[in-house]
C-alpha cells in the first residue's frame, strides 16, 4: 500500500470523525455523548482542512463545536440527565418508527456512496479549480467559481445564493418567534403572579436597568 | 407620631445609565492610589510602634539588684480567669544573704501562653510588682510544651526594669533598724 | 520521509516551543503584574520576598529585583508543583483530569495565528513573523477561543458539587452571549479593511495590521468597535467585571473549586493565558499591532534590529492593554449573573449589530462616492 500524507490524514480524521459519531450513540453518558459529538465535528473540520476548505473548518469549528455543543452541554447539565435516564424503556411505536427511519437514512447513504463512489476522485488533482473571485465578478454571480476563499462564498451568498440565504434567515426568524413566543409567560401566569404581590424583580425599575 | 417619609430616587440622567463616567472616575482613584505612599509595614525588618499600656506576654521581672521579686503569695494564680499561671510556692533558702528578710519565692511559676488571654490581671493584683505584661507580642512554638513559659523563661522574657521604691532595700534597713512592719 | 519536510518540521517545532514558552512565561508574570499592580492600587506593596540565592548577593539590582518580585512566579510554580495532589473522592475522575488540559490547550492555540511582528530582509521581502499566517486568523481565533469555555464547564461539571457546578452553567451561557457580541464587533473593522480600494484585503490578522501602517490606527476610525469588542473581550476572558466562572464571593472558587495543585495551576495559567493573547489580539486589530504611532511611520529602519524593535513595540503595547485588564479588574465590581445576561443580550448585541449596520452604510456610501 501506498500511502501519501493526506491519505493517511484522511483516514486518521475518518476514523475520528464515525468513530467519534458511533460514540455518540453507544455511550450512556450523555455528557460524554456530547464530548464525543465535538469530537466528530472536529473531525470533520479536520476533512474540511484536508479538502483546504479552511473557511467551511473554521466554521464548523466555530459554529458547531463552540456553540452549538456548548448549548447542548448547557442543556444537558441544566436538566441533570443521569447515564440512566434512557433504561430500560420499551419497545414503543416511537422507537419502531425512528428505527426504521434511521434504517431509511443509512441505506440512503450507502445507496448513494456505492453509486456515485468513481466521482470521489475529483478533489484531489483540482488544483486549478480553486480560482479567486475577481472584481471583474459580475453582480448577478453568473460565472461565480466557488474557491476557497472568503470572498467567493460572499459573492456566493450574496448573487446566486441569495433567495437561499434569504429562505434560510427567514426560517431562524421564525425559530426565533417561536421561542419568544413559547417563553412568554401566558396571561394567567401573570394574574396569578400579581395576586402574589409584585415579585422582587418587577418592584423597581431602577434595579431591573442596572 | 412618626411619619414614614418615602425616598424618591432621582430618575438616571442618560449618562449615568451608562455608568461609563463613574467606572472612568473609578479608574482615575485606583490609578491615583498607585503611586501613593503604601501604608504598609514590611514586617520582620520594620516593628510597629508599641503605645504605652501595651499587653504583651506576661514576664517576671527581677529589682535592679537582680533578686527575684515574687514571694509566690499565688495572687495572680488566684485573679487569672483563663487559669493559665499555675505556682509552686517555697522557701527562700537560708543562706541567701540578699533575701533573708523574705520568706517565700516561687519553686516553679508557669504562665501557659495557649491559656493566656493578655488581660493583664495578674500585673494589676501583684503586690510585689513582679509581673509585668511587656511588649513582647510575637510568641511561637511548635509543640504544646513549648507554649508553657516556666520560671527561668520567665525571668529571661522580663529582665529587669527600673524600679523607684527599692522595696525590699526599705524592707531590710526596717528591719536591720528594728522596727520590721 | 525528505530532509527539507524534517528540517521544516523541526524549525517549526522550535518556534511553536519558543512561542509557547514566551507565551507562558509573559502569563506568569502577568500573575505577577496582577498581584503587584493590585497591592500598589490598594497602598500596599506586593509579593517583595522572593529572592534567588545568587542574586541576592548583587548589590543594587538584587534587593531591586527582591522588591519587585521577579521571582515570585518561579515560587509559586513550584508550589503548585510540589503540592499534595488531592482529587476528591465523588469527582469524575476522567473529565476532572481532562478538564485542565481542555482549559489550556485552545488558550496556547490561538497564537498560532498571532502576528507579532515583521522582518524585512536585505532584499526588501517583508515576511510577518507568525506561526502560521492564515487567511482566516480572526475567524481561526474565534474558533479555537469558543472551545476554551469547555475546560471550565467540564470542570464544574465533573466536580460533582454545586459551586463548581454553578460556575460551569454561568460560564457556558456567557460565552455563546458574549460571542455573539464580539464577532459582530470586529465585523466592521474587516468590513473597513476589505473596503474597495483598500489595498488589504482578507481575514487576517497580518493584513489587519499592515493597514494601520502609517495610518491611523483602527481604534480611532472605529473608536465603537474597539469598545464593544474591549467589552466582549473581558468577558470571554472571564475577567472581572465578569468573572461568572469564578465569583469567589457567592461561588466559594467557582468552577475550580474541587482542584488544587498543579490542576488548578493549570487552569490559572490559562486564564492568564487568556488574558496575554486576547490584550495581543486587541494590540493587533485596533491599536496598529508592531506599527510606531498613527500616522507616523515606523522609526527604525528594516532588518533585524527594526524587527527586534517592532516586536519590542508590539510586547509593550499588550502589555498597556494587560496592564489595563488588571486596572479595571481592581477598580470594579462584580456584575450579578442576570446584569451580565442582560448587558450581554440588551445592551451589546444591539449595540453591536447597530455599529455594523452603520459602517457597513458608511463603506457603502463611501465607495459610492469613489466610484461618481
């Protein structure tokens, strides 16, 4: 076998990245689910890199693993879910069904790699492909190349991508509604708090701008 | 009839709700206060000063001729609330020319210094004005044993002071002349 | 395997180790710096006592040394070295000893992309001085610092007891806040720099400062930015005023609670690591990084000795801002956990999103103004 730097790196972050994922699923901790989560999407940053897609790593690092994960922690620490919480629960419809979707997601996947797996050659003499976006670019993004850089992703999103990224913030709009909307104290939760007398946080305003 | 005044806070102007102008004056008296005068004292090599009256570790102290002053009448023993002095009374010994017209001295004086509480008492009681609590405030051992001051640690703390009545020099030509109390 | 890979691989071990070991003895002395800095503000004098044996014997700079405390980081390592290592018994053993790495480790990351300086060589050719000049450094930085929170939510997690567990909760929430803030500060000054007609252009930080070369500095064009992200940066750096991890007032010691020796040492050095690189990304973005003075060109001539020169500038200049971070640290107060929520989420994301939104009109009209 003959195995360049990158090869051996790929497999190297391959492994992390489902090992990592196989993990998440395995372990009963859930803490130590969440650790091996970030260990997987550093992973796959690290694919990311190898592929010098460095802007997509550093993202995926950013948004992900020092984010997202931190929320998850967050939550999980926040609710004390024990390694336990999830025995000895039977064999529900819910559980039947997300199996079988679950079955449906990975034959998908192994359905998919089998038959386009001769592609996967491409990325590694593209070289030449990885052009900059000039200022030459016209403003509709018709001969956008995406490359590497930053500012091709900008002119990406920006021209072409443009009705995506909208659809995109417009759904996190919605999340975001929808949270605000689900926390809000009801109305009778308010009443019920008034009949208690003002509470400690709502008596001066003063306190509440400090 | 008193009347409960409610206060009304004043209302945050827009730079106040800031805070920023307090935090920059805040600033300006921690950076003032770097280059003032530290006020404090570096320990080992610089001693504070002690003000007179200062309750240090009591000591037995000796009259200018260096005779023993306690006559081990237990006053102190008695008057001391942690119960820290503890006295073996005895005898002067006979021969002790410079003494002879006293009869009793202590055999063993210990002060406990883990007992202690510096309250000065047993100087206040001495008739002899044997003890003296002096400014020795600095005290350490490392075992318990340590901590209990016998007679001849005692006698080594206190020294000597100055002492105006020459008591017991009145005492012997009293009773050198005959007419002893 | 070839020579020139192994030869690359070794020189650029050796800097890493050189960096890391500057990196970590500047954080030591800025334990130092802290201590010291803290007693003068309080009229008091500061670790004096510390001495070497051998320098002692010099006659005026050995007491001078004593009483600054030179080596009082060299003592205090020690002490953490040779102290009884206790773990308590209801801890997770594994994340408990993880924790402290996972701490330091991302804090010594950033700086591989922390431009310090530049060398011109006889030929002209200007090479910044970096471990690794990306062309994302901000965004590299970003990344790496956002997984710093881990050490400490782990910590407290894997305590096992409330305190530390309090402090990890605390922390977790701060930074996704303050995160948010913070990028959204910088975002106009790439915004600036990536202006057209500007002649830098990408995310680093190389290119950040190579634009403040005889140019004001960043902080006067966007005094605003500079201030949220200063904000923003106390804040991920878990300096008080929001110091929520650590709150040794209502948190006992926070998320370090259940550690001592050198674990504990570890996470100190990090904080302070923290502190070092974040006042050298500051000096970097806003405040001209190696460059003399806005608008004055640097006054020594290129080569070494200008080099040398520039990093001494740029040393001086993170060590004003470490200098400032201590300041504020002994001159304020503690936020509450919920003022720091609300400053976070009310006050600064706002803020922050109304700068961006105002430069990025301002470079609009700007360039339209170039182009009529």
């Amino acid at each position: 076998m003959n195995l360049s730097l990158v090869d051996f790196l790929f497999y190297v972050f391959s492994a992390i990245s489902v090992g990592g994922g196989l993990a998440v699923i395995l372990s009963r901790n859930p803490v130590t689910a969440a650790m091996f989560m970030i260990l997987s999407l550093v992973g796959v940053a690290s694919l990311f890199v190898l592929l010098e897609a460095f802007f997509l790593a550093v993202l995926q690092v950013l948004v992900y693993a020092g984010a997202v994960m931190v929320l998850f922690l967050f939550i999980i620490m926040l609710m004390d879910v024990g390694p336990d919480s999830g025995k000895g629960a039977k064999l529900s419809k819910k559980r039947i069904l997300s199996g079988f979707i679950a079955l449906l997601g990975v034959g998908l996947l192994t359905v998919l790699t089998l038959e386009y797996s001769g592609v996967a050659t491409v990325a590694t003499d593209s070289a030449d492909h990885w052009q900059d976006v000039t200022e030459e670019t016209s403003a509709a993004g018709a001969n956008i190349v995406f490359s590497k850089s930053v500012k091709s992703f900008g002119y990406g999103l920006f021209t072409k991508y443009m009705l995506p990224l909208q659809v995109a913030g417009f759904l996190l709009l919605a999340a975001m509604v929808g949270v605000i909307v689900l926390s809000k104290k009801t109305d009778d939760v308010d009443a019920h708090n008034k009949a208690d007398g003002p509470s400690p946080g709502t008596t001066n305003p003063q306190s509440e701008e400090a | 009839m008193i009347k409960t005044v409610v206060m009304e806070r004043k209302p945050l102007s827009l730079s106040e709700r800031t805070y920023l102008p307090q935090i920059a004056s805040g600033l300006k008296t921690t950076f003032s206060n770097l280059f003032k005068k530290k006020v404090t004292l570096q320990y080992p090599e610089q001693r504070p000063a002690i003000p007179r009256g200062y309750r240090g570790v009591p000591t037995l102290v000796k009259d200018p001729n260096g005779r023993e002053k306690c006559v081990s009448c237990q006053l102190c023993e008695f008057v001391c609330p942690p119960k820290a002095i503890r006295i073996t009374p005895g005898h002067v010994p006979e021969d002790d020319e410079e003494r002879s017209h006293v009869e009793k001295a202590p055999e063993e004086f210990e002060i406990n210094m883990l007992r202690c509480i510096y309250c000065g008492y047993c100087e206040e009681v001495c008739p002899e004005e044997a003890i003296f609590l002096q400014e020795n405030y600095s005290l350490s051992g490392y075992s318990r044993e340590e901590m209990i001051n016998n007679k001849e640690e005692l006698y080594e703390l206190g020294g000597t002071l100055p002492d105006k009545h020459f008591k017991w020099d009145k005492k012997k030509a009293d009773e050198e002349s005959g007419n002893a109390h | 395997m070839d020579i020139e890979l192994i030869q690359m691989l070794a020189l650029k071990v050796t800097y890493a180790v050189v960096m890391v070991s500057v990196v970590m003895s500047i954080a030591g002395y800025t334990v130092l710096a802290e201590r010291k800095v803290c007693a003068w503000m309080q009229g008091r004098v500061g670790p004096n006592r510390t001495v070497l044996p051998f320098v002692s014997a010099i006659p005026i700079i050995g007491p001078f040394l004593r009483n600054l405390g030179i080596f009082q980081p060299l003592a205090d390592g020690l002490k953490f070295l040779f102290k009884e290592e206790i773990v308590p018994g209801h801890v997770n053993k594994f994340y408990y000893y993880l924790s402290p790495i996972v701490a330091l480790v991302p804090a010594l990351t950033t700086m591989t992309v922390l431009p310090f300086g530049e060398f011109t060589n006889a030929e002209g050719h200007t090479t910044p001085l970096v471990l690794a000049n990306v062309d994302l450094g901000i965004l590299f930085v970003f990344a790496i610092s956002s997984l710093g929170v881990y050490g400490i939510v782990l910590a407290g997690w894997s305590s096992n007891s409330k305190y530390p567990f309090l402090g990890g909760i605390r922390s977790s929430a701060q930074m996704i806040s303050y995160e948010l803030a913070m990028g959204l500060s910088v975002l106009p000054v790439f915004l600036w720099v990536n202006a057209p007609g500007m002649t830098e252009s990408g995310l680093s930080l190389v290119s950040i400062v190579n634009s403040q070369e005889n140019a004001p500095w960043l902080v006067l064009i966007q005094p605003f930015s500079a201030f949220l992200f200063l904000i923003a940066l106390f804040a991920e750096t878990n300096r008080l005023p929001f110091d929520m991890p650590e709150s040794e007032t209502d948190l006992v010691g926070g998320f370090h609670t259940e550690y001592g020796s050198f674990k504990f040492g570890i996470f100190f050095v990090a904080e302070y690591a923290h502190v070092v690189i974040g006042s050298a990304i500051f000096t970097t973005l806003f405040l001209g990084g190696w460059h003399f003075l806005p608008w004055v060109a640097d006054p020594w001539a290129p080569g070494l000795i200008g080099s040398l020169l520039g990093v001494g500038w740029f040393l001086a200049k993170t060590f004003c801002l470490i200098f400032f971070f201590i300041w504020v640290r002994w001159t304020l107060p503690r936020f509450r956990y919920d003022q720091v929520m609300k400053l976070g989420w009310a006050k600064l994301l706002p803020l922050a999103l109304v700068n961006l939104i105002f430069y990025v009109i301002l470079v609009t009209y700007l360039d339209q103004a170039a182009a009529s």
